[in-house]
C-alpha cells in the first residue's frame, strides 16, 4: 500500500458521537450512539481511502517571482498597496510589460495572501488564479497586491486591517470599494492595470469613485477559480484600468471557458473580439435610462446633472437615449444582501471554499483558514461579523428560507432587465447616486458604516443579480476633483458592445 500522505482519520467515540448529534439537536441513547459509532467508523474508513491518493497539482508556469514586502508611505501615500511584489509573466504578448495589481483575495503563487485580514497571516497560495496566469501569459507582470475591504465585506475601501485606502483624486475621500486599492493603485499611477472582484458592485464603484474604467462582465465570462468568495452566484473578478482600450486587452486576456472555475458551464461561455467595436462610435445606437436609479432619496443633484450631461454627450455623438423602467430596480439591495449574509455563513462554515460546487477548490487553504479560525476567530473583522451572525441567525433559526426566496425573486429582476433592454443597445445610470464619501471617523458605528455601504451599491447590486454585463466609463468630477462613474448595462454576453460605446464616450 502506498504511504498515506496525511493519516488516518481519528474516530470519534460514542460520548463525541452524542455531542455531534446534540448539536444538531439530535439525542442519541448511549446504546445509540455505540451503533452509530461503529457506522460512523466504517464510513470514515471509506474516506481513508482518500488519503491513499495524491493531490492534484496545479503546475505554476512562471517562475520568475520575488514576494516582495509592505511598501512604505512614500512608495505607496494612498494606503492602495498591501505588498509589493514581482513576477513576471511571457516576455511578449498584448500586455507585454504592463504592471497589474491583483487585489488581494486574489491567489499569487508564492506571494503572501491576506484577504485584508489578520486571520489569513502566514497563507502563501502555491497556485496562481486562473485571471492572473492569463495576465501573465500575455506579458503582464505582477508587481503589487492591493487593499480591499477585510473579506470584500464593504463597499467604502475603509475597513481593511491594513487601514483605509485613500482615494488619490482627494486622500481626505473614500476611493469606494472593495476593490479600493486596485482603483487607487490605477488612479495614483501605482500600477498600470488591476484586477478587482465584484459581488455587489466592488469593481464599478470605486473605479467611478476614482475616475477609471471597471469592467463586470456576464457571469461566468471571467474564471473566478483562485479567488475567495462570498457567493459564487454573485462573485466577478474584473478588469480595471485608466482606458477602455486596456480594458479591452485585459478581457481579451483573461475571459474565456476554466473547467476548474467554480462558476463553469460546459459550452456555456461565450467570448468575442472585444476591441472590434472601439472607433466606431455610437452613431444609430438605442439606450435607455433606468428611471428607478435616478430616484434613491440620498441622489446630489449634482451627481444627477452630470449624468443629465452624459446622456446629451450620447446624443450629441448619434445616440437616441428614452427612459425605461426596471419596476425592482429599487428592490434589489434587499435581495442581495439577503443571499449575502447566508452565503458568509456558510462560506465560514466551509472554510473559505463552499459546497454543492463544481471546479476544483483548495484543501490547504481550507486548512489554513480552519486552523487560523480556531485560534484566532476573535480578529474577524467587526462589520465582516455582523454579516456571518446575521447569516447563522438566518440559516438556524428561518432555516434557510430567506436565501431560497432571494434566489428565486433574481429571476424576476433579471426578466425585468431582460425586457428594459428588448430593442435597446444598452442601459445606463449612474454608478452611484452621489460623490465619494468622506473617510470614516472613530464615531462611526457598524450600523452607520453598513448604510453607508449599502447606499453605494444601489444602482450596481441588480447586476450581480442578473448577471448582465455594466462597466463603469469616467463622466467628470465635481468642484472637489471627486469623479463620478457613468454605468452602461449590455445584453448577457455583448462586453465588445459595452466597450465601443464606453469608448466612443470616453473619446467624445
């Protein structure tokens, strides 16, 4: 017999056996739990078997990396980078010599991955995520992992504990989030491309907020496989930079089918030549406005001129722009968060990886976390902890029943998106409804914290929702240098036509 690699599995007697079943509020008799042990033992003997196998490898092709160190504040003055690295990728290719930041949820083979969390300290990835080996393969090279909100759970680029991430168009504002760093790495000229992950608008906004372009692409367009998660029906990872046409090369690079990707569909992806349409403008093309995202109460009228101005710019370069409503537009927020806070739970529960999933996942990370979690469960982050209760709440006590009804009620939104764009090239609204927010101050609650997270996300969320496609394009900025972000919404899998309208506003 070959040499087991990690051991037997331990057996659990019968007073354990009572205790596991009592935690699941089940009460065995000591008779009882004798019988089931013994089951128990020859269930576990199966899985033994396991053990006799070797793990699946997941080769690294580039082997060319330095896992760097903690950038100084000169280096870095927008708090944007958690480690500065290098690894290079092929010596040419469409991005030959482009420098990305991977935000850090994000997996780098040998580089330290924090998930901006102490929780994760002394986690080194020993594979590359799908997005980044693309990258690399085109002739990126890595020098930079960036901040994010701890976990991804925020959308203000404030919470991480690597502290708050500056937004380089005026450092006394929020750059938004999660993906607060990559957008203020690409903002500050730290790095030329980033990749960002959105679940609920985390790559939009704080690209809108720092006045570069942020791509969600159709779900399931970009592999997801090496990134953590929340929930892998809402998970994206996308590009970012400070033009439509690096987006565009990005995508190219990056999008495409990953049968370890949890989120793959056989013969479902569809990819395309994503800079066909940049240069032709928009001449002939049909848009409509979200009526719904135009009415949140917290709207600056400022924020809602400049979109007025936005849609008189698509006009004047050929456009003809009507109104549309998306009746659960507004509904959205609820939805999502509903799904979210299970989905936390149960990510916490699984160790970070999920099941019922397909792909392929990461046993040591699992460890990692399982172990880190034990030990040192009190330094989850304070507003990420109210997510995972309210999650436990909801699965122990409603069993579960909110996250089938918020799944089910997406379908409607998505039909309802579906039928605002029959006939129409695209939507659009504003990322958010308002200028970036000032930096947190040490009397902001959690309660206030999350409503000033939620807010951000109004216009964005229904996305993650429906799975359509929406990239962030810079519309202007105010007296105070701070951007705001036009939002265009495409048919499921017409990214090249959301880049060449982008573009043509963006050359406009």
């Amino acid at each position: 017999m070959t040499q087991r690699l990690r051991g037997f599995i331990r057996r659990p007697g019968p007073r354990e056996v009572q205790d596991l079943a009592a935690s699941a509020s089940v009460f065995l008799t000591d008779r009882h739990a004798e019988e089931v042990a013994a089951a128990m033992d020859a269930m576990l003997g199966a899985i033994d078997a396991v053990d006799d196998l070797p793990p699946v490898a997941i080769p690294v092709k580039h082997t060319d990396r330095d896992p760097g160190r903690r950038p100084t504040p000169d280096e870095d003055p927008f708090n944007a980078i958690i480690r500065l690295c290098r690894v290079n990728g092929a010596p040419s290719g469409p991005l030959a010599g482009k420098s990305v930041g991977i935000k850090d949820a994000v997996k780098v083979a040998g580089i330290p991955m924090t998930n901006a969390s102490t929780i994760h300290r002394g986690f080194v990835p020993t594979h590359d995520a799908t997005v980044v080996e693309r990258l690399l393969d085109a002739g990126a090279v890595v020098t930079a992992k960036t901040n994010l909100d701890d976990f991804s759970w925020a959308g203000t680029g404030e919470t991480s504990t690597f502290g708050p991430t500056k937004n380089p168009r005026n450092d006394a504002y929020s750059p938004g989030g999660s993906s607060s760093g990559s957008a203020a790495a690409v903002a500050g000229g730290l790095v030329d491309l980033a990749i960002g992950a959105d679940t609920a608008g985390s790559v939009r906004i704080p690209a809108a907020w720092c006045g570069i372009v942020g791509l969600k692409a159709t779900h399931g367009l970009i592999p997801s496989f090496g990134a953590a998660y929340i929930d892998h029906t809402l998970d994206y990872l996308g590009p970012m930079a400070k033009s439509v046409e690096e987006t565009a090369l990005m995508l190219a690079a990056i999008a495409g089918d990953d049968p370890r990707d949890p989120q793959w569909v056989r013969g479902a992806i569809r990819t395309d030549d994503y800079a066909r349409g940049l240069g032709e403008g928009v001449a002939g093309m049909r848009f409509g406005v979200v009526r719904e995202a135009l009415q949140w109460t917290e709207a600056d009228p400022a924020m809602t001129a400049m979109f007025h101005d936005a849609v008189r710019k698509l006009e004047g370069l050929g456009a003809a722009v009507e109104e549309v409503s998306v009746p659960w537009w507004r509904h959205a927020w609820p939805i999502q968060i509903a799904i979210m806070c299970h989905s936390v739970s149960a990510m916490v529960d699984s160790n970070l990886e999920g099941f019922n999933r397909g792909g392929m996942c990461d046993p040591d990370y699992q460890a990692a976390f399982g172990k880190a979690r034990r030990l040192a469960a009190h330094e989850v982050g304070p507003f990420l902890l109210v997510g995972i209760l309210a999650g436990h709440y909801l699965r122990n006590d409603y069993f579960g029943a909110y996250y089938g009804k918020a799944q089910n009620l997406r379908h409607e939104l998505r039909r309802q998106v579906d039928g605002a764009l029959s006939g129409l090239d695209a939507l659009i609204t504003p990322v958010t409804a308002f200028f970036p927010t000032p930096l947190i101050d040490e009397e902001m609650t959690l309660t206030t914290m999350g409503e000033k997270g939620s807010a951000n996300t109004h216009n964005t969320c229904a996305l993650n929702l429906t799975g359509h496609p929406a990239l962030s394009v810079p519309m202007g900025a105010d007296a105070r240098n701070l951007p705001g972000g036009l939002q265009i919404i495409a048919p499921h899998w017409r990214e090249a036509d959301l880049l060449r309208i982008a573009h043509a506003f963006e050359a406009g």
